[in-house]
C-alpha cells in the first residue's frame, strides 16, 4: 500500500509539494479552505500584483516614454475597472491551472478547513459536511495574513491590506502606504504611476530594511521620481476612518510632536504572520514559536514526527519561491531520497521600475560577522542595452570575498534585475569566483554585461567600460 500523505493548505508549498508526492507514487489529498486553489501567491499575491504592476507600467511608459522613442499615441487613458478584470482573468488562469495538475497528478482536493483529531487523524469542516481523513504523514503549509495591530483600525473599506489594495472598485486619489517594505513600495508604484498621490510612510529611516542600502537609495531615487512622497524614520499612532476619508496620526521621533495626515484610503504594509487558526496544533501537542510560527527542524520536521509544515507558516523570508522548494524537499525526503536545499541563496526580488533584487550576503551582515570583503560596482548608464531602451537607473554590486574572491552576494537595482540575479544565483550555488564571473562571455548587448563589469571590477579593477 503506498504511503498516505495529507497536505494542508493549496499555497505555492502545498500545491508544489502535493505534486511531488504523487509523482513519487504517494496517494495525496489535499485540503483548502477556499475554493480557489493557489493560495495567497495566486490569488491575493505574486501574481495579482504583478499583473497591476504590468499594466500600470504600461500606462506609465505611454504617458513619459513613448514620446521619446518617437511614438505619438494622443492622450493616453487607463480603464480602471478593465485593469482589475484583466487581473481577474490572469488568476482564474493560474488557479484553473492548479486545478488540473492536481486532476493531472490524480491528487484528491477537499473543499474545507482542516483541524487535527490527532496525529494520524484529522477533521475537514465543508459548507455542508464534516469528513474525517487517515493519513501516515501530513504536511502543513497554511501560509500567512497580514499583520495589523488594532490601532490601526483596519476595515477592509478605506482602511486596508494588500488584499484589498488589489480588488479597488474606485480609483483612490490620494493614498497612504504605512510600511516601506515590498508590499507597500510594489503597490505604491501601481498607484504612483496610474497618477495617485502617494504618501509611504516608515518606522525605520530607510526603505526595503534588511536589504542592500546602496541598491534601496538608489531605488528610493527613482521611486520619489514617478511622484512617491515618503516620510522615514516616524511612528504611526492611529488610523481611523470617517466617512469618506481617513486620518492617520504619526509621531516625530525627533521631537515628539504629533503630526496629521488625511487621504481617500489607506493601505497597511507592515508585514505578515504565520496563518494556524482553526489548525487545533494542541491537539498534538505543537506549540508556536514567539513570532507565531510552527518550529521545525533542518528538514521541515516538527516535533511530532509524521508531520512536516512548510512555507510562509515556519521561518524564513516568507516568498513563494522558497515555500515550493520546501514543498519539493519534503516529498522527497518523505520518499527516503536525501533532498538538499540552500537557504543561504533564495533570492529576492522587488518588482518596482527598476527592479532591484538580491542573493547572498549584504554588505551590513558582512560588516557584522566581520568578514573581509571587496566590491565590485557597475552603473546601468555605462551599458549600451540600457542607453537603447532609455532604462539607465541603476547599478549592480557584487561582493566577493577579500581572500578567496569568492562571491557571497550579489545585489542589483536596474532594469530586469528580477531575471538578472539568477545569474548570480547559479554560479554562487557553485561557489564561484568574481574571477570566474568575469571570464564568462556574456552576450553583447544585454543587460547582463553589468554583472560581468562589476565582476571585473571586483578582481582588480578591470571593468571595461567605465
Ligand atoms: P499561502 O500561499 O498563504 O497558502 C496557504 C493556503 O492554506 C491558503 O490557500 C489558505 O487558505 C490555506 N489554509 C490555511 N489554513 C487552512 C486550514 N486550516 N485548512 C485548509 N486550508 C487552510 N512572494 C514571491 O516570491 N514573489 C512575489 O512576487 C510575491 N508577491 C507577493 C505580493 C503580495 C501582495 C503578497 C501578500 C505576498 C507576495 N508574496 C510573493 C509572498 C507569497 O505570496 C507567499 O510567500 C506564498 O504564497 C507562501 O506560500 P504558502 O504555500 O506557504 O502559503
Ligand atoms: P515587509 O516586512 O517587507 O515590510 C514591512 C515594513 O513596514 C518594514 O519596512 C517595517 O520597518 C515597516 N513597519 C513595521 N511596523 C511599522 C509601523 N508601525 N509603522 C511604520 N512602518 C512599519 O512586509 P510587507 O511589505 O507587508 O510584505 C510582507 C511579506 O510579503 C514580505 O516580507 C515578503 O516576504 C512578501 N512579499 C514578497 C514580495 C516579493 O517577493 N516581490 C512582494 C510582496 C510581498
């Protein structure tokens, strides 16, 4: 009899991971508590907001670019609604998709929350109906919400989170963002660019925190350029809404005075938490961590042996990416096969105009683990691809370190970074040098010529073109 694994939650690491299973002969259920298959990443996530942040841009391009490349297209209009129903159509896309690789991969689908009985056991409550599942082993993957504390009086009207920011029926004129992370800088670009006054405001004194400095300044240049405001380094007090508008109270840490600020909406992006509710983990006895979040060991195991959890629910950047390979690795392992996974090198991304993103190491953690390094930089200005498509914000960074020249992280901020960084990522998973990034022939003209400038750069100052 082949082994019965039960997955809960059908996010990018459950999904993912049910589709391993089954390929290695496993007889796989999988339980959602929504209809829509997916999870946050397709349905309120990854794809919903890349699909705004690709029509916004193209509005943005017509409006201040084509006029440069010599295209008259008159006055150019967005369709607000249409934007949303396209994105709409892209989910449904996505998640029909889903719905065929579980048919495909003969994965049983229940409708329904799951709760443990016990740790073989465990209840799914339907619309209608209350099944009870055996499984030999079970893989939680039950993701994240957002995080917002009650003073910020969050309504889901004009006061929202990122899930509401992306299904707005009215356009919203004027809008403030708390939070400088991801959420708030990728969502504040669609709005800045479609001509919404945007306001991002942010407890620390810089934006994108845990990121690389240099490459976040330069993305904050851009940023204030298609009409961002942002106020760092202050405290948001309170939220509140009346009537049409609401009202944002923020203290100023230098002096303690009180400051007021009023839009159409505003959107709270100051972070996420693990999502267990209604999992009933004290049924088998599995207590959270102090950020909430299901304590596993290097292999994904909890305490209670059988049962794995995965993603956005344990530690760890919480990015769809580094849930499906966690969903990978523990199939595998599940099967007795010896999975290996690299937390060191899951990039990230930032998917603003430019876009920035990362792998490795920052220079803040290797000056705090005191590890001697040297860098290697290299504008997009200097490269001929960039000059054509008018895409010269920017630059790629790379650090190697002093000794052995091997790279230990690589940061960019520029046009198609998002795609860029993948070249980083492989030759570091190799342990590649900057010497041996900077001997690959890259293809001329392209973008990735930057990241083999700034290695040459970072091995004795041998960039060509600057
Ligand atoms: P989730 O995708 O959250 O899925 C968990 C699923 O479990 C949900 O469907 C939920 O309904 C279900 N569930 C929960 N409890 C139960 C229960 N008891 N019973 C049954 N079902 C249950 N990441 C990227 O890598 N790139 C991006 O560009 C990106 N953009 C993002 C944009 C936004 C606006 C947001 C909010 C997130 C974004 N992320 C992005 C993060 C990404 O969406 C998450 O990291 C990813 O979805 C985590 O996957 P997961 O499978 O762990 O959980
Ligand atoms: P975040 O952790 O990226 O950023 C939150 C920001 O809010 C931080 O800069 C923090 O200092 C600030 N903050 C916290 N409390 C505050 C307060 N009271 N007042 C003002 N500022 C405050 O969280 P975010 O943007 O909500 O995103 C959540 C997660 O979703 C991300 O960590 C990321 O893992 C994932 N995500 C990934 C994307 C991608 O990969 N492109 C896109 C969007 C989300």
């Amino acid at each position: 009899m082949s082994m019965k694994v039960v997955i809960i939650g059908a996010g990018p690491g459950g999904y993912v991971s049910a589709i391993r299973c089954a390929q290695l002969g496993m007889q796989v259920t999988i339980i959602e508590k929504y209809k829509s298959l997916g999870g946050t990443c397709l349905n309120v996530g990854c794809i919903p907001s890349k699909a705004l942040l690709d029509s916004s841009e193209h509005y943005h391009q017509a409006i201040h670019q084509f006029a440069s490349h010599g295209i008259e297209v008159g006055k150019a209009k967005f369709d607000f609604a249409k934007m949303i129903s396209r994105k709409e159509d892209v989910i449904m896309q996505n998640t029909k998709g889903i719905e065929y690789l579980m048919k495909k991969n003969k994965i049983e689908v229940i409708n329904g929350l799951a709760s443990f009985i016990s740790d073989h056991k465990i209840k799914v409550s339907g619309n209608t109906s209350v099944t009870e599942i055996d499984f030999d082993y079970c893989v939680i993957a039950t993701g994240s919400k957002p995080n917002i504390p009650p003073s910020f009086n969050y309504n889901k009207d004009r006061i929202i989170s990122s899930t509401e920011a992306l299904s707005l029926t009215e356009f919203p004129k004027e809008l403030i963002i708390v939070g400088a992370g991801v959420i708030g800088l990728e969502l504040g670009s669609v709005y800045a660019r479609l001509g919404a006054k945007v306001t991002v405001i942010e407890y620390l004194d810089r934006i994108l925190p845990g990121m690389d400095l240099d490459c976040a300044k330069e993305l904050q240049k851009t940023l204030k350029g298609i009409g961002i405001e942002f106020i760092l380094g202050q405290s948001v007090q309170s939220v509140i809404q009346n009537k049409k508008r609401i009202q944002l109270v923020y203290k100023d840490k230098s002096n303690d005075s009180d400051h007021q600020l009023e839009a159409d909406y505003c959107l709270v992006a100051i972070g996420r938490k693990a999502y267990t509710d209604g999992l009933e983990l004290n049924q088998i006895d599995l207590q959270l961590d102090e950020k909430g979040r299901i304590p596993v060991n290097e292999n994904c195991q909890t305490k209670v042996k059988n049962i794995f959890a995965i993603g956005d629910v344990i530690h760890g950047p919480m990015l769809a990416h580094k849930a499906e390979e966690e969903g990978v690795f523990v199939a595998e392992y599940l099967s007795g096969q010896k999975p290996k996974l690299n937390h060191n090198l899951i990039p990230g991304v930032v998917y603003t105009w430019p876009e920035m993103a990362s792998v490795g190491m920052t220079e803040e953690s290797l000056k705090e683990k005191n590890i001697k390094y040297k860098i290697g930089k290299f504008p997009f200005k200097a490269l001929g691809r960039a000059r054509a498509s008018m895409d010269m914000d920017g630059f790629v960074k790379i650090l190697a370190d002093a000794d052995s020249d091997e790279i230990l992280g690589v940061h960019i901020v520029g046009a198609r970074a998002a795609d860029l960084i993948m070249e980083a990522a492989a030759l570091m998973e190799f342990k590649s040098t900057a010497e041996d990034m900077s001997r690959i022939c890259h293809p001329h003209p392209t973008f990735s010529e930057g990241l083999k400038e700034a290695a040459l750069d970072a091995t004795g100052k041998r960039a060509i073109h600057m």
